[in-house]
C-alpha cells in the first residue's frame, strides 16, 4: 500500500494547530502506516520534498517573504492544500498588525538597537511582507479546517477522508471558529 505524502508548514501562528495535530493521539500512530510525514515541525526537516506531496496543511498566515516563497513552493508541489486553523483561514490574530508599516513596528518594538547601521537586518530576518494574509489571499487552497486550534477529531477526520480517497465533509461543528 502506498504511503500518503503529507508536509506541514508552520507560518505566523502560535503552534496549536500542529499540537492538535499531536492531540489525535494513539490515531497517529495507527496513521503513520498510511501516510509519511515531510516538512514538518514533527519532523525538522528544512526543505520541501521535490517530489510531489499529497496533502500540506499549512498553519498560521503569510507574514513575511520567506511564507511567501513557501505557500507558493507548497501549492506547486502538492496535490491538495489545506489552511489549517484560524491563523491560515482569516489571518486570525497575526493579522492585528495589518495597517502599521512593518519597518516602524519592528523598530518600535526591539528598538533603535535592533538596527544594524540604521537598517533592520533582512539578511538574517525575513522581511515581513506590507500586510498578513490568509492562506487562500494568495493560493488556490482545497480546503479550510476551522478552529483556534483545529479539534483534533475535526484534523483526524479530514485525514482519514483523504486517505480513503473521499473530500472530508466538514458539517456543523466542524464549520465553526474559534
């Protein structure tokens, strides 16, 4: 049987979403002989697969250039996309800051020290992009998973309908926010 390709990426988020993911428990390991984990927070590894991916579910908004390289890298290379959570379905809490100029916030916050020679230091930060975005403001995505975070019975039961090949139905309490 072939093992479902699955990449996480985490964006501007807090990381509940991924330990929801974790909460599906006992289920996660029964998964692990139906699907292979890549680009993950679970798994540290650094780069998306080259090859395709099945389903990447991505957390948190797109906040600064380096997410913006990755959800379009991710898009590209896998055949479902889910925005997962509230962060990467609305912008959520990260998306507080839209309408403040990056540069000055950032300088506001650390610091005139911060700067290096009167410029913040992009060679070692990515640049935050002019304003947070959800996941589908900049890629096609298949589906929303809800939540703040996601129930980790909500997250089980979209992966258990792919990998029988079926679209997960999200009804009801499943639809909510929050």
């Amino acid at each position: 049987m072939r093992k479902l390709k699955v990449a996480t990426l985490w964006f501007s988020g807090c990381s509940g979403c991924h330990m929801s993911l974790l909460d599906i428990d006992e289920m996660l390991i029964d998964l692990l002989d139906r699907i292979r984990f890549f680009n993950s927070p679970l798994t540290d590894l650094k780069s998306f697969p080259e090859d395709g991916v099945d389903v990447t579910l991505i957390e948190g908004a797109v906040a600064n250039e380096e997410h913006l390289h990755l959800v379009k890298e991710a898009r590209e290379k896998s055949k479902i996309v889910i925005a997962l959570g509230d962060c990467a379905v609305t912008g959520n809490v990260p998306a507080l800051r839209n309408g403040m100029s990056p540069d000055r916030m950032i300088e506001a916050i650390y610091g005139p020290e911060a700067t290096t020679n009167g410029a913040l230091p992009y060679e070692v930060v990515p640049r935050l992009l002019d304003r947070v975005r959800p996941v589908h403001e900049v890629i096609p995505v298949d589906h929303f998973l809800h939540g703040c975070p996601p129930p980790p019975d909500l997250i089980a039961k979209a992966i258990l309908a792919l990998l029988d090949g079926e679209t997960p139905e999200l009804v009801g309490e499943d639809l909510k926010f929050g």
